[in-house]
C-alpha cells in the first residue's frame, strides 16, 4: 500500500494549515495513514476527489465535517480508495521471499508433516493481491501434497477496490516485471488483451477481507487475524503515525504462534520499534521471530544472526525510527472488558493468567493454569479452577497454534459447564482452524441453543454456511445478528470477540451484505 497522488480535482481555493492539520490528525487517528507536511498537498487532492462520493460540493464544507464527524467503516472505505494506491507486484522484494521459500516455510513444514499439518499466514495490507498470491504459489512448490495440508492465507486491506481486484485475480503484464515467466505460464490463465488469472486452485488458498490496522480489533477469531505462523506487512507501517505503528505491532506480536515471523519491508527495519521480538540476521534481509524466552536477544540460527543494527533503518513517514515501541510490560495495563470482569472467577491465579495472556505470552499461561489444575488434583486446598479458567487454558493452547490439546482442554472446560455457550464457541473455532466444518457448525448449533442472542455465533454461523454456499442459512444468521447488535451501544464490547465492538461488527456484516443478496 502507497499513499496516492491523485492529479484530480485541482482546488478551488486552499485549504489552511490548520485544518489541513486536523484532517491528518483524523485520518491517522481513524485508518493509521499519516501525511507528512510536505505531502499535505497531496492530502488535500485527495480529499478533495471524494467530496463528490459524500455529496459536497464545498471542499472547504467537506474538510471540516470529516474533523467532526464518527466516521462509519464505509466512508473510512471510500476516504482509503482515494487516498492510498496499489504499488505492488508478484515476487516483489524477492530476498524476503527467498528467505521464506528457503527456510522459513520448509522448517515450518517439516516440523508439522504428519503430526498437525497446518499452516497460518496473513498478508497485512495486501493491496491488490499479489503477495498473498505469490505465497500460495511458494506453498504449492513446498507442498506436493498440500491437499493434505490445512492451509490458510488470510489477505487483508484497508482499500475495498483493492480488495476488489485481488478477488477477481486479474493482472496485467505490469505485475509480472519481477516473475519468471515459468510462474506466469504454471500459475496464470492468459486472457484476451495482455490479461492474466490466477488458476482456482491457487485462488481458493486465499481469502481477501476488509481490515483497518489502525482500528480494528486483532487478533480476533471473527477477523481469522490469530494464531498465526507468519505475517507479512511489508510496505505499510511507513505510512502510519507513530501510535498506530506501535499498536499495530502490539497486535502483530499478540497475533503470531510462539516460533512465528514477521517481515516487514527494508525500509521498516527497526530494532527499538521491534524490541519484543528477535530479530534474525538472514543473507540480505532481517525477519522478526516472537520467541518469548528470548526476546530482544540475537537468536543462536544456523544463519549468521544479529541485532537489526538502527544504521540499516531509512526514515519512516510521520515517525522517527528511535520512537519506543510500547514494551510488553505494558500490555498488562490493558483493560479487561467489563462483561468479561463481571464473569470471571475471582481466583488470583486466574487473574495472573488472564494478565499474561493479554501480553500474548501464552506459553505461561499454559504453565500457570497446568501447575494450578495439578496442586488442585494433588488435594491442596482452595477453589479449583473454573470452567473459564479450563477455557482460557484452552484459548492459550489455540493461539499457540496447539489445536489437539485446544480442542481437549476444551471439550473439559465444556464437560465442567455444559451450559456455557462460550466454550461451544471456541470449540468451533478449533473445528473449523482443523478443516471440520461440520462438527464446528454443530458446535455453533449448540452454543446459539443455549444462548440465541450470542452474536459471534451468529456471525461465525452466517459464514459457515456462506462458504458451502447455503445463501439461505447464511443470510439468516447475519440478519439475526444485525438484528441483535441493535441492542448494544456502538461501543460495547461484544462478549466472545476478543475486542470487536458491535459498531465495528454490525458494519463488517453490512459491507459483507452488499455482495450478497440474501442478506
């Protein structure tokens, strides 16, 4: 993702600084896109090319009622069409790739063949779809028998033309300048006109979704933004301001499976801003690995390792390199949603679980709760733990990555509260991460059985029944839950969705409504 330089409309009268300053502040608050000073004519162009698409015809109007509006997903959509561009193409920054092809992927596969043959990989910011693109074409190279294999790539975008196009599949011979043509010829139909389409078998390995870095909640099982084995934001954090780059990588480091990388572009390289992770020394590029235990140290590699040195970092837009990152300790401070606070059992190694597992450090909590379910065997006195300490146990193991022992430890949080719709849930989840989509929509069944108005049920129902293309049921449970989100205020909490409030889910339904008709 870019920022655009549109050439049109040429405005009619200039906008002043301050407010120039105002809608930048917005707009980095809204989407995480920050213009510095010296593109703000830029900033203004682009404004001015969507007054029309809202109806004004005074751009001066427009400028201010973006300052004091709530801006809903849709406008945020049509504000990001105008102001970024797509500047990408298949293999592009090819050191990373190879990185990926050469030993992230192949010690990911070995590691996994025959015992939990899945793999997790999100394309954050993909634009226009050829990233995510030339990672199933890697995977299909990897992988002779990637029909045996679950694989998920999520790809995510801010800009719904994006989104658009990199669902069609269709490209011109412009985004093939850094590919082989072997790639072109294996993987690519070619149609009329210097056209190309990407094969079904490699498009159905991706699926393209509507996300704001800078705002939406992540990782989250309603957004499939979690347990990941890697992530690629490359080309996309240079354009945030400095809170929503620190956020994002906060919610990068929660999002990944302990072991798990994130790349980011050369440009992007930062050791302060990183600090959380280890960064890993490979021929031509720095990766970034969540290894808890070692965490800001130089990772003992089989490849030359070292610290991403500052003096390999290009100024970032709207941030100084040397901006601190917000330390893990921090997450702690996070707050607990309130309806999580009312439910939960008042057991302080609960709570010192629940503390870790907001940091992402998911492998102690695991160790807590374990110890805890041990001495409680053992006959040590006190309270026992609780079915949602059973589940959160679970919910640690499934961030991990860890679905057997997830899907077990669930099926006991499930036996000690059979009446907790919120432990049918996370079981489906588990199903559904493990390719039994049947047994995970029984599940849903289930939790929507004992609690009708649970709407993360609803909505993960919906799409379901949406990917067996069962329009019926599908358009059924997202009116259901549209029709519930009606109740809670815009910015509640929605229980379940680890952070999506009702606002952002009731506007992800209705965008996902617009193309489908039984919505």
């Amino acid at each position: 993702m870019q920022l655009k330089k549109p050439e049109e409309p040429e405005l009619g009268s200039p906008i002043s600084e301050d407010l120039l300053s105002q809608v930048n502040q917005k707009l980095t608050a809204e989407m995480g896109l920050y213009f510095p000073k010296e593109r703000w004519g830029d900033l203004a162009r682009g404004i001015a090319a969507a007054a029309s698409e809202f109806d004004f015809q005074n751009i001066e109007c427009f400028f201010r009622w973006i300052v004091l509006s709530e801006l809903t997903r849709n406008q945020i959509k049509t504000l990001a069409s105008h102001l970024t561009v797509g500047e990408t193409y298949f293999f592009r920054e090819s050191k990373s790739l190879e990185i990926l092809e050469e030993h992230i992927l192949p010690e990911l596969i070995r590691s996994r063949r025959g015992i939990d043959q899945r793999l997790r990989i999100w394309s954050a910011g993909c634009c226009t779809g050829e990233e995510p693109y030339t990672i199933a074409i890697l995977l299909d190279r990897l992988l002779p028998d990637i029909k045996d294999w679950q694989v998920t790539i999520t790809a995510t975008d801010i800009n719904p033309s994006f989104l658009k196009k990199a669902s069609d599949g269709v490209y011109s011979e412009w985004s093939f300048r850094e590919t082989p043509s072997r790639i072109k010829e294996r993987y690519f139909k070619n149609r009329k006109r210097d056209q190309f389409e990407v094969f079904p078998n490699i498009k159905r390995m991706v699926t393209f979704s509507y996300l704001n870095l800078a705002e939406d909640a992540h990782p989250s099982p309603l957004s499939n933004t979690g347990a990941m084995d890697v992530i690629l934001c490359r080309n996309v954090l240079m354009y945030f301001g400095a809170n929503q780059v620190n956020r994002a990588i906060q919610n990068f480091y929660k999002s990944l499976v302990e072991g798990g990388w994130l790349a980011v572009s050369p440009s992007e390289i930062s050791s302060t801003l990183f600090s959380q992770f280890v960064s890993v020394s490979f021929p031509g590029a720095y990766l970034y690995k969540k290894d808890s235990a070692r965490r800001r140290k130089v990772e003992a590699h089989p490849y030359e390792a070292g610290e991403a040195s500052d003096s390999l970092q290009l100024p970032l837009n709207g941030f100084a390199p040397s901006a601190p990152a917000v330390p893990l300790s921090k997450a702690s401070e996070i707050t607990v949603p309130s309806e999580t606070a009312t439910e939960q059992p008042q057991s302080t190694p609960y709570l010192e679980a629940l503390a870790l597992y907001e940091q992402a450090r998911y492998r102690d909590v695991v160790d807590q709760l374990l110890a805890w379910l041990s001495r409680h065997q053992a006959g040590s006195s006190g309270e026992g733990p609780s079915a949602k300490a059973i589940a959160l146990l679970a919910r640690a193991y499934a961030n991990q990555g860890l679905l057997v022992e997830a899907l077990e430890w669930c099926g006991k949080a499930i036996a000690a509260d059979k009446l907790d719709p919120g432990c049918h849930y996370l079981s489906a989840t588990i199903l559904q991460e493990q390719g039994q989509v049947e047994e995970a929509i029984k599940a849903l069944k289930r939790a929507l059985y004992l609690d009708h108005e649970f709407v993360p049920a609803h909505f993960a129902l919906a799409n379901l029944w949406l990917h067996k293309k069962n329009f019926v049921e599908s358009g059924k449970h997202f009116r259901n839950a549209l029709s519930l989100l009606r109740n809670y205020p815009q910015e509640a909490i929605l229980p379940g969705s680890e952070g999506i409030t009702a606002g952002k889910l009731a506007e992800i339904i209705s965008s996902m409504a617009e193309g489908t008709k039984s919505v």
